[in-house]
C-alpha cells in the first residue's frame, strides 16, 4: 500500500481510530495486523520473508540472553548474519552478482551461462532486514536485552509506518515504545498530521512533478541537449530528496499520531557545508546504522591512515550496494567515500586558500560557499545515482559538459513532457521548499522532534501547503523511489 | 481539540472560493487549475468534441451510434452509412475509454434512440483511467450527473478538482465563451466525423525495420496492453445498457499497421477478452486487424490512425460485413456502384 493512495486515505483513519479506542493490551495485535495487511498489499507472499527473519532473530535474541560467554553467542549472532543477509543477498544481489560474473567471464573468452532468477525484489527488504539485524547484534553487544515477547519484536520488524522504506529504527529505542501504554494527545495528534501533510506535499507537488521531467532526461539521455540534462540533474537532486524525506515525514507522522517517535531521517542535507556533514543529515537512520554496525567495527578512525581511509571506502562501497543492485549505485559510493578521502587530505591546503582569501573573516559568505560546493559535489553523485547505466552516466556527463548557454539553447530546454505551467510549479515548489529549508536551519536539532513547529504563520502554512496538495498535486500513484531499496 | 475541527470544517468552505479565484485566472484560454495537470484540453479545441455534443442535443433518432475514442471519430464517416440510407452519429471523442462511453451512452442514449451501439475497443484504451477523456468532456460539455459519476468512476483527485470546477461554472454562470476552434487539415462533418485531410502525404513503409517506419510511425518499444478491471467491468455495463435499451451493441476493433500490431506484446490475450466478453452477451466481435483490408504501407496517417483512403476502405469493409451479417440492407444503388 502507497502512502500516497486512496486506500491509505482510509487505511490510516481507520487503524487510528481503532488504535485509540481499543485497550493497550491488545494494541500490539492489532498494529501487528495492520502492518502485515500493509505489507500484504503489495505482495501478500512476500510476508513469509518478513516472518522468517522475524522469527530467526527472536530467536537467535532469545538464545543469545541466555548465555554470558561471548563464543557461544557469536554462534547466534552468526545464525541472524547468516539468515538476514542471505534473504538479501537472494533476492536482491544474486541477479546482480551473477550477471557481472557472466559479463567478467566473457571479458576472458569463457562463456558461461551462470543461473538468473526470475523473481520480484521484495519492497523494502533492505530496510526491514537491517532494521533486524540491528537488533541481533545490539542483544550480542550487550546494549540490549532479549525481547520475550514475540508480538512486540514482530511489530517491531514491522511497524507499518517505517517497514518499506525508514526510518531504520533501533530496537533500544522503539521495542521500549510498544510497552508503554499511550493516550490521544491533541498536541501531538496535530504535530504528526502536519508532518505527514508536509511529507505529502514534498512528494505529490514536488516530487512527482519533477519525476515526469527526470525520467524522460535520464531514460532517453541522447535526445536531450546538455542543457535539459542539466536541468534534470538539479531537479533529480530536488526529487529523490522530496520523494525519501517526504517519506520519512510521513512515516514519523503516523507512527506520532499514534504516539510513537521515530528518528528524524533529514535534517535539510542541501544546506550542508561539507560531504561528512551531508551524511549527518542525509538518511540519517542508514549513516548511524553503518557507523554503528561496519565503519566502528572496522576501526573506524582509531587506525592508521591508510586503513582509516580503507575503512571510509568500504563502508561507502556498501552503502552504494545497499541502495541497489547495479554498478552505478556502487559507483555513487565509491564517489562519496572518495569525497572525504580527498577532503581529508586536502584539509591543511583548503585552510590556507581561504586564509589566503580571508574568506574565513566573512562566515556568512564561508557558508554559502561551502554549501553551493558541498551541493554540487553531491551533485556530481546523483548523476551516477539516477542513470541507467555508468555507460548513460558519462555520456550525460560529457552533454552537461557542452552547454548552449545562449537564449536559443535556454529555449531548447526540452519541457514538451511537463509544459510551461508544470515546469514553473516545479520551480516554484522548489524554491519554497529550500526557503522552509533554510528557515529548518535556524532550529535547533532537538527541537524538531519536538511537536511545536515555530513560526505565527503555520496556520496559513498549513493551508497553503494543503491546498498545494489538492491543487498542485501529481495524483499517479508514483512509487516512493526508496521502495526499490 | 475544536481548533482541529474549525480547521478541517474551513477546508471545503476555502476551497470552494479556491476554485472560484482559479476559475477566473486564466492564462492561453485554460484556468490556472487546468495548467497545473497537464491537462492538454481546452475549451472549443481538438477532437471536435464541443462541437459534437452540440449537435447531438437536436440530433434526432439514429440507426448507428459509434462510440470510442479518436478511433472512433475518425474512423466512422457518416456520409459513408448515409449512402445506405442509414442516419448515424459519432459520439466518440479524443481518449475516450468504455469507463467515459458508458456515461456519454447513459446521457444520451435516449436523445438518439440508437438501433445499434458499435463500440470501437482500441486497445490503446483499455490501459487508461479515463481521466484524459473526463477533462475533454468536462471541458466542452455542459454540467449534468453523468459528468459527475464519471468523476467519482475515475476516483482521482484531478477529477475531483475538475468537477467541482464545472459545478462552480454552472451554480455561478461564470463560464468563458466558448467557440469550436478550427484546426487546419480537419473538418468536422455533421454527426461527429471528423475527416482529416493530409496537408503532406505521408508513406507508411510496409517493413517494421525500414528507418523511415522508425522513425516517424512506430511507437518506441514493445508494450503489454494492461487491461484495467475498471475498463473492461464498463465495456460490461455498456453491453448492458444497450440491451437493457432494446438496441443492439458490435464491438469493432479499427485496424491499425502490422508493424503496430507486432509490437504489442499481449494482443492475442486482449483479443480473447473481448471475445469471451461478446460472447457472453452474444454480441458480434469484428476485430478488423484480422481481417486484412488495409494496407499497412498505404492506408494510414500516422502510426495508429487511418488516412481518408483507410477510412473509406475500412468502412466499405465494415459495411460489407454488416450486410452480411444481416444487420444492414444492402442498397441498391450502392450494390451496383461497389459493381
């Protein structure tokens, strides 16, 4: 089921009001229900993965508390690795993997015909899948104790809002959550529908719209001049931003309404002034997973350079390959691991250019410097990201590379799929967006978890975000971009 | 908690007025809620379909109705059946889907008491929702319930905006004037036809492969025809009203190029629903791509539509089939002009 769709609309009403009336008892059940109905909308089959690791890891949970030595629980541990990866790697990688076998063979003259499968990529299975583990590893470390309840951890693999698509919640902070019995609380009944209505805005004014455009550049690169590409480019930044933090917006409202909190997802990543800074704010519940659970194990920064540096690679490698299974993903990764390598290496030397220009004495202009290039960096990755292929990637590259920046070339910008009106609400969009951004900015992280949004205006911004909705809204049942993940 | 209740009691009271200020914003002849969907339709523009259901209103009685799509309306030349002595109107208008047939059919049927309802079932319809073909009627129909239980059938906020928009227009008679454009290469013919004449003859090449085809006929890749329950649940209720109307209903597939044909992958499984279909209501299905009449290399405008030569071959063809059905009487003169 969609966010997005009319069986939402009805979907959403109905578990709150059945929620807050049924007795605290039974709420687990009955959230338990509604997400595997959820889930089952999609493909009512695939649920039995979902169960599998569900069960896998209570289990290996259940197992793990009962024995202090630490040889004996890695046994466990392994058995949650072994079960969580291998769903993910067989439904998601095996193609992928078996494919560039085939392709590096035949590079050596060896034609070998290695197995393909032929079945659908369960929505959301990366998220749910580590969403899990990191309860598994969280009981082996100690952080966390067993949950005996199975209900409760099976909601917790779950939960409807966040299943398909995040924010990857921690078991030490949502298990807690399901335990406590909550109460309709006007304040933050109101402060998560209006997160949900900003999450839908981002996504069916913004998002969608700018799909229509995106997809026709990057599908059919070679029939766009370099100037459209490029256009498409920025506007791919504003959509897969909007599609995921739309998303996530929507996902933290429900699961508010209902009285749980879900970790903030985005903290307006394109005002970042650095990439390390990007990935504090961008998909913040996946780069704290990684820190947590790779890049520290690994050794994190406590090492010599050089593996510091192997460390930070890797663990970007894997995240590209996380987000999809094909080389322009991996790329995409790479390209950021390789952003902070250099801007590692180039911190003494960045320092002295802006002595040198004494930019540092001007830090309104050292911030907007740094967040136009941190932009345009990340930029630079999204063309990896959205391609179809590395091979479309550099070809658009290379257009992006060959302007016609005159008034005949500004005319050329090919808009025939959206039109005139479209592309101006697009633009528009946009720029409100960023400047809800900037003002996001000026609050203090913490607070915005909180349920007051500031500002004398928000019931105007309530309406006219609303009636954007209604008015503007692209209304075609477009997938989050994030669901393929 | 009466905040929240004053908020959500205010929605549709703000967006009524809305809709109101939209109407009157007008920018190249459409509202500014019609530039933010990419609805293409304006009011008195392509496909005729003002002009159309005008006419239909004094029409009269008919022994053919056609309904369907750009397939349909021009496709079906009236002045062909007239030949025979048979009074026909084409009611087909730009994307127009069973789900949009089945509500012009309800408003009319009894304007024009058909003797026969010939549905044209191209299959570049099925997969549609109906919204297209809404804003088109919406836009150059007067208000009436049909419009609105098309609004509800299509379940889309577009619609919904759009309807409530055209309420708007009627309680308040603020509607711009609107007049039947003229569109250079096409001419609308009493009864709903629209003859298009070719300002540069174009020759369709017979071979898929020929660059020319590539280029300029076929559409971009191979595609799977994804037959929408909703549809074909409407093609059901049409078969229905017609019979329940005491006419009786063809469906009738227009022949589009071989190259065409080939690069839908499920015809054969479209084909057989529609067959199962008529033959659940004992209907004649007349799939003309089976029937060879045209020639792929001579007879069409563009990748899907016919040229006046297609028309007129295909209707002769349609007609000879009708005769020998027993649906039609051959006339006279006709008989011995084909001689």
């Amino acid at each position: 089921m969609l966010f997005n769709s009319f069986e939402f609309a009805v979907f959403f009403p109905t578990v709150i009001i059945l929620f807050f009336i049924m007795p605290h008892r039974f709420r687990w059940a009955f959230l338990l229900a509604a997400s595997y109905y959820f889930y089952m909308c999609w493909k009512a089959e695939y649920l039995v993965l979902i169960i599998i690791s569900t069960l896998i890891d209570y289990f290996a949970g259940i197992q793990m508390g009962k024995v202090a030595e630490q040889r004996k629980r890695k046994k466990y541990l392994y058995l949650s690795l072994l079960a969580n990866l291998g769903i993910l790697f067989s439904f998601k990688y095996a193609n992928f993997f078996s494919t560039s076998l085939r392709a590096g063979l035949e590079q050596l003259n060896i034609f070998y015909e290695t197995p393909l499968f032929d079945w659908l990529l369960p929505v959301g299975i990366s998220f749910y899948t580590f969403q899990s583990l990191s309860y598994s590893i969280d009981v082996y470390r100690g952080e966390k104790t067993p949950e005996y309840h199975l209900g409760r951890f099976a909601l917790y693999v779950a939960f409807f809002p966040q299943l398909v698509a995040g924010p990857i919640e921690r078991s030490v902070r949502l298990l807690p959550q399901f335990e406590k019995p909550v109460t309709f609380q006007y304040e933050r009944v109101v402060s998560g529908l209006r997160l949900m209505l900003w999450g839908f805005f981002k996504k069916l004014v913004i998002a969608d719209r700018l799909a229509i455009y995106v997809n026709e550049a990057f599908n059919y690169p070679g029939e766009h001049s370099g100037l459209t590409l490029l256009v498409a480019t920025y506007f791919f930044a504003f959509q897969i931003y909007c599609d995921f933090s739309g998303y996530s917006d929507i996902a933290i409202g429900t699961a508010r309404v209902m009285g749980y909190d879900l970790m903030l997802n985005f903290r307006q990543p394109y005002f970042s002034k650095s990439i390390s800074e990007f990935w504090k704010r961008w998909h913040i519940s996946l780069s704290t997973w990684f820190k947590d659970y790779l890049y520290i194990p690994l050794g994190g920064n406590r090492v010599a350079k050089w593996r510091w540096y192997y460390n930070l690679m890797a663990v970007f490698l894997v995240s590209g390959l996380w987000h999809g299974a094909n080389w322009t993903f991996v790329l995409w990764g790479g390209l950021h691991g390789a952003y902070l390598f250099i801007s590692i290496i180039t911190a003494d030397i960045r320092k002295r250019i802006r002595a040198f220009f004494r930019i540092d004495r001007v830090p309104a202009l050292k911030r907007t410097i740094s967040v136009i290039i941190t932009f345009h960096f990340v930029l630079l990755a999204w063309v990896f990201f959205r391609a179809n292929s590395i091979g479309d990637a550099f070809f658009i590259l290379q257009q992006m590379t060959m302007l016609d920046l005159s008034w005949a070339g500004f005319l050329d910008i090919n808009i025939e799929n959206l039109g005139w009106g479209e592309f101006i609400i697009a633009c528009l969009s946009i720029l409100f967006l960023v400047v809800v951004d900037w003002f996001e900015t000026k609050i203090k992280p913490e607070s915005l978890q909180t349920y007051k949004r500031a500002g004398s205006l928000k019931l105007v911004f309530d309406y006219v975000i609303l009636f954007s909705i209604i008015f503007f809204g692209v209304f075609e049942h477009t997938e989050f971009i994030y669901f393929q993940f | 908690m009466s905040r929240i209740i004053k908020f959500f009691l205010s929605i549709p009271v703000i967006y009524l007025v809305l809709v109101f200020v939209f109407l009157n914003i007008r920018f190249q002849n459409k509202s500014l809620m019609d530039l933010s969907t990419r609805n293409p339709v304006v009011a008195g523009g392509f496909g005729h379909s003002f002009q159309r259901f005008q006419e239909i209103q004094h029409y009269g009685d008919v022994d053919i109705l056609f309904l369907g799509s750009s397939h349909a309306y021009r496709t079906f030349d009236n002045r062909l059946y007239a030949d025979y002595g048979l009074k026909t109107f084409n009611m087909g208008s730009p994307n127009q889907t069973p789900l949009n047939s089945y509500y012009l059919l309800k408003k009319h049927i009894d304007d024009v008491n058909p003797k026969w309802v010939i549905l044209e079932l191209y299959t570049g319809v099925l997969d549609r929702d109906g919204l297209e073909s809404f804003y088109d009627l919406a836009t150059n129909t007067p208000f009436s319930q049909e419009l609105v239980e098309m609004a509800f059938a299509i379940n889309s906020p577009h619609a919904y905006n759009k309807i409530v928009e055209k309420w708007v227009q009627h309680v308040t008679g603020i509607a711009p004037p609107v007049k039947q454009k003229d569109f250079s290469g096409e001419a609308y013919v009493a009864g709903g036809y629209v003859e298009y004449s070719q300002s540069k003859p174009k020759i369709m090449p017979v071979d898929m492969q020929h660059p020319n085809y590539q280029t300029e006929f076929a559409p971009e890749e191979m595609r799977e025809v994804e037959l929408l329950d909703l549809q074909i649940s409407y093609v059901h209720k049409i078969l229905k009203l017609v019979s329940q109307k005491n006419a009786r209903a063809i469906l009738v597939t227009q022949p589009v190029p071989q190259a065409y044909l080939a690069q839908i992958s499920n015809y054969e499984e479209v084909e057989k629903t529609i067959n199962s279909i008529a033959s659940l209501y004992d209907v004649p299905y007349l799939d003309f791509n089976k029937y060879n009449v045209l020639d792929s290399y001579l007879h069409f405008e563009d990748s899907d539509h016919l040229n006046p030569e297609g028309v007129r071959r295909f209707n002769r063809a349609l007609i000879k089939e009708l005769v020998k059905r027993n649906i039609i009487s051959p006339a006279k003169s006709i008989v011995k002009k084909e001689d």
